[in-house]
C-alpha cells in the first residue's frame, strides 16, 4: 500500500500543491498520493490526531493552521523555530515534527536570480508580517546583515527588528522613506498581500528610485507578474517572481518526507501552466 500525503488548510480548493506533488511521485517512481484536505479552524486539532492515527506520513500546512499546528506537534525542528511557524509536518516513529521549508524555499529560488553571495548584497523587505518574518530571519541567519525593513506600520518593522535573533544592521522605514532611499538597494524584496489577485493594479511602493542593477523579488504568483514586478519590467531590472518560492518550499517538503529530490523544472512547469 502506498504512502498518503497532504495538506491541511482552508481554503485549498485550488492549491496546486496536489498536482506538483503528486506528479514529483510518479517521475521519481515512488508509491506515494497527496491529498487536499479541508480542514476549518475549530477542527485543527482533531484533524492532526486522525491524520497522525491512519499512518499519513507528512503533510504541509497552510492558512490559517501555520501558527496554531505548533503545540500540537511533538517536536519543532529549527526552520519552524526560525520561522515562528510550520509549514511541513513529517510522521515519523510516532512522533509528528514541524518544519518550515518557506524561508530556505525563497533563499533557494532567490539564488537562481542573484548569482552574487548574498551577504554581500543589500537588501529592502517590504512587509513585517509572517511571511516577512521567516524569510528576514532566514536570511540573516544565513548571513545576509545588511537588510533594511519597511512597513505601512513602521512600528511593526521596528518589533521585527527587535525580535531577529541573529546579527544585523537593520533599520526600519516608512513606506515613503524607503522609496526616496530605494537606490541604495541591491535586491527589493516584497512580502505583503499587496497586489494579489484579485488587486492587480496595487503596489505598496513605487520602483522609480531603484538602481538600474536591482534585482525586484515578489512573493505572491498569482498574478505571476504582479503590478510592482510589470514596474520593474517595464524600468529594465531583474524580476524574480514568487513561482520560484512556491515551487521550492514544495521542494524541499518533498525531499524531507521522501529524501529524493523532485524536478524542480518539472514542478515549475506545472505551476506555470496551471496559472496560464
Ligand atoms: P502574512 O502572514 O501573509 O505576511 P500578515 O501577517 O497579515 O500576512 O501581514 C501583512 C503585511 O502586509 C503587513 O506588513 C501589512 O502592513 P501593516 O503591518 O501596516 O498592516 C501589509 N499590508 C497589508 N495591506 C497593505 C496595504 N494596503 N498597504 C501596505 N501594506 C499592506
């Protein structure tokens, strides 16, 4: 009998962590079937127990379950630490273990874009909410200091800041501060809602200082190319959307349930098509 996988959030009707997954099991030839489950908040915890009593062996997690799986789980490894948040769980020897393949999933897909060490490169995060979070704690963990926040709220930038475990010359900037500096930049990374679908037309700042060298980072993929991105196009720099991020966190969740690596290229791919 196979291996069942899934995903536990709401909603996930049209996530394409199914179709990425389950294609990475036929390439790879293994006996494995990944599963969308539909899981409302207030059956969180009953859902884990019987996901944990019928032998599934890994699954991920996504809104609204990343924060609220963490003391149901026997154990968080240092990714979920880093992050604050699990978005992998692996079952195994009876015990389910939190991971989060989010942040090393972005610096991944980043590299593919920026082909210089990263801690050489100075870095803007838009954003100061969880997904900011895990992905500028996992950069500065991988050594990456010189990297400045900006937030509508700057005084959740500043919190972040204050809460990064590792070495650091951040500061915190308003949203028009950050705009009028944006040419000190090397890479501008963008981590808010803003400019998801079906908010296609917004960005949270404008590119028009940005250095003819910058590489522009958006999180979202739905649109792949989102307003700030088609900006960034339009003046010349490098893009680098959030498909990459997506597709590498999977990745990564992939090769820890099974230790093989899927085709990256292959899961792009797929993404690709399904969004047009
Ligand atoms: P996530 O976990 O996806 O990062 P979140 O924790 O709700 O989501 O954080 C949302 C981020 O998007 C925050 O940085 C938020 O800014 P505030 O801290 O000022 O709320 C940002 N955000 C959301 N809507 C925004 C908007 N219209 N303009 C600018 N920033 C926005």
């Amino acid at each position: 009998m196979g291996n069942l996988y899934g995903l536990i959030g709401c909603p996930v009707e049209h996530s394409m962590s199914p179709n990425i997954h389950n294609d990475a099991f036929k390439e790879r030839k293994l006996d494995g079937y990944y599963h969308a489950f539909h899981v409302e908040q207030d059956q969180l915890t009953e859902s884990v127990k019987a996901l944990k009593t019928l032998g599934v062996k890994g699954f991920n997690v996504t809104i609204p379950h990343k924060l609220s799986i963490i003391p149901l789980l026997d154990e968080l490894h240092e990714t979920a630490q880093i992050a604050g948040a699990v978005n992998t769980v692996i079952h195994k020897n009876g015990r389910l273990i939190g991971y989060n393949t989010d942040g090393n999933g972005y610096v991944r897909s980043l590299k593919d874009v920026v082909r210089k060490p990263l801690g050489e490169q100075k870095i803007l995060l838009i954003g100061a909410g969880g997904a900011a979070r895990g992905i500028y704690f996992t950069l500065t963990h991988q050594g990456c200091q010189h990297i400045d926040l900006c937030n509508r709220t700057v005084s959740k930038a500043e919190e972040l800041v204050q809460q990064c475990p590792f070495p650091n010359t951040s500061t915190s900037l308003s949203l028009t501060q950050a705009e009028q500096q944006l040419g000190s930049y090397d890479i501008i990374i963008q981590t808010t809602a803003v400019g998801l679908h079906p908010n296609i037309d917004q960005k949270p700042i404008s590119l028009k200082h940005a250095k003819s060298t910058a590489v522009v980072s958006d999180i979202i993929y739905n649109p792949i190319k989102t307003a700030l991105l088609q900006e960034a196009e339009l003046l010349g720099l490098t893009v680098h959307t959030g498909v990459g991020m997506f597709v590498h966190q999977a990745a990564l969740a992939f090769e820890l349930w099974t230790e093989q690596k899927p085709s990256v290229e292959k899961m792009t791919a797929i993404v690709m098509d399904k969004l047009g």
